[in-house]
C-alpha cells in the first residue's frame, strides 16, 4: 500500500531499509507518567488522527520506544497503524531497549514483549537508548542484538544517544558478526549542532552510519511559535522548558535566524517548522533523518508537508550561518 505522495526515499544506514526522509516520533503517545511533563498526554483518537494524518502526508517510518510509558507508546502505535489499516511490512518501526539497571541479556529476554506491544507490526530497527546505565558492556549489548538479527526477531541493530567513539564500538563488535550498525539517534537542529565538532557527523558518513535526529524542530521553538507569542512559554512546564532552553531571553538570540526562516519559508509556501525540517535533510544531504513529534492531527500534517520543500544550497548555508552566530556548532 503506498501512503501520501512521497517521491524519495533513504537508505537507513547499509541496511535493506529505506525511509521517508522524514520520520514520525511516537514519544507524545506515552499517556501518563514522568514524559508527561516534557510532552503532552495524547489520547488513543488522537493518536490514530495525528498517524492517519502522517500517512496520508507520505511518512513511511515511526520511531518509538519501551521508555516512552512501559510500552504505552508501542501499543498506542500499533493500534493507530491498524485503525488506518496498514499491513505489516507497509512502514517502518523503529523501537528501542532501555538499558538501564540491566544487562544485556535482559535484551534478547524482553523483545518479546516488545513484539507482542508492537504487534502485528514487526521491530525493523531495535536501538539501545542510552549510552549509559547497563550492566554489560557496549559490545555484549551489541552481541545480544546481533543474535536478535540472526534468530529473525528484528531486522537492523541501532543506538541512541551515544558518543562518537561508543558508536564506533557499538559499529566494530556488529561488524564481526557480519552486521551494519544502522544508525545512532542524537539531538540535531538548527539551535544545537554538536554532530559537526565532535567528529559524530564525519565518522557517521565513514561507517555509512544514519543519525536519526530527535528534537528536530527543538521541541517546537524552530517553528517560531514561541517568538510570534511569548505568553506560550508560561503554559510550557517547567521542566519541559528547561529542556528546551525556552526564555525569552534565548528567543530574543534566536529571533534573526527565525526571521530568515520566514523570508524562505515564505518562498517556497512553506512553515518555519517545514523550514527546519527540510533544512537538516538537505545541509546533511541524507546522513541525518529527521524525527519529528507531533502532538495534534495538524502537527503532524506540517511535518509531513516538509517532504517536499526543498532547499537551495544558498538557502541552507545561509540558516547555517546565522546558527553558527547564535547557538555555535
């Protein structure tokens, strides 16, 4: 079944994977619990509305997690995919192991529950989700998601949040089971572009490694709804808004880079948040897939419309630019 008008699709890393450039962030389908306070609690209709619309925009892949709620995420995932009748083997999901407190072994003990969460819809990626936190080592995590590969229970291996030389580690110990590792999830936007100094972009693009890009429009301020009305940051909670670094202060240093955002938005009939989107896609040039949350239908729509705004090469350096004045790399 094809969904929506998508015309391109990435290559996951080496794997047999192919994504939208853009993927669908499953953390706001948490419910309650501690996420709530860094994003707001969905309801199952609107979960099946906000994945219906993603669809239908022409997003292919959907990233979730254990953490996100005990498996609340997964379960509410998979109930939006069959309420929009998708077949498995239509789209792409993307989950992942929280390592802390465990060992690895305790990776190959609960992917059952994590295919029976996710059900019927199987785990095309399975990722550890921090570098940090396990009992085990890097490598026996990585030897406990190599079987996984090889008994058939999941497709491509990846991790989330680890450094530079983690991810090499995580890359050589697969490779001697003859596996790629798929990709390494990290925070990329126009506001924090570590990726670049750290030395994560270059060896990413070496080892044919995918960075799957969370907080792609930084929990929202890149879509310029913060700037346009301030009062907004009162209703964010406070822990959220630490997260985000959300203050008037750092919109007031962000506000130039927003206005350029407007002027090519404007161009191309496009969102600043559409702007944000296609910005990583096309500056990257394909190493980073962006992941982008969506909390209503409309959220949703707009993230998926950014599939097909296109920036010049001039336009792109232009925002990076005037990213480097403000947040620095």
């Amino acid at each position: 079944m094809m969904y929506g008008v998508l015309m391109t699709t990435q290559q996951l890393g080496r794997t047999d994977l192919y994504l939208s450039p853009i993927g669908l962030g499953a953390a706001q389908f948490a419910g309650k619990g501690w996420i709530s306070a860094l994003t707001p609690t969905v309801p199952q209709q609107h979960v099946n509305a906000i994945v219906k619309t993603a669809l239908d925009g022409g997003v292919t892949w959907f990233d979730t997690s254990e953490m996100y709620g005990g498996g609340t995420s997964e379960r509410a995932l998979a109930a939006a995919l069959c309420e929009a009748d998708v077949r498995p083997g239509d789209v792409t999901v993307a989950t992942k192991w929280l390592p802390v407190g465990r060992t690895a072994g305790n990776i190959e003990r609960t992917i059952g529950a994590r295919l029976h969460a996710l059900h019927p819809f199987p785990i095309d990626l399975h990722q550890i989700h921090l570098n940090r936190g396990s009992f085990s080592s890097i490598r026996a995590q990585m030897r406990a998601m190599a079987r996984l590969v090889q008994d058939g229970k999941i497709r491509a291996v990846g991790v989330s949040n680890f450094t530079t030389r983690q991810m090499e580690t995580a890359y050589d110990e697969l490779d001697k089971h003859g596996i790629a590792l798929a990709s390494n999830e990290v925070q990329v936007n126009l506001l924090h572009r570590k990726i670049e100094t750290d030395g994560m972009l270059e060896t990413a693009r070496q080892l044919g490694v995918s960075l799957l890009a969370y907080s792609a429009q930084r929990q929202g301020i890149l879509t310029g709804k913060y700037h346009g009305d301030r009062s907004l940051i009162a209703g964010v909670h406070p822990v959220r808004r630490k997260v985000m670094g959300l203050t008037s202060a750092g919109l007031d240093r962000s506000q130039p880079l927003i206005d350029a955002m407007a002027e090519i938005a404007t161009r191309h009939q496009a969102t600043v948040g559409q702007i944000a989107l296609a910005w990583l896609v096309d500056f990257y040039g394909g190493t980073v897939i962006p992941i982008a949350g969506a909390s209503k239908p409309h959220h949703a729509k707009d993230s998926a419309g950014a599939l097909n705004v296109h920036l010049s090469a001039e336009e792109a350096e232009r925002l990076a630019a005037l990213s480097d004045r403000i947040a620095g790399r």
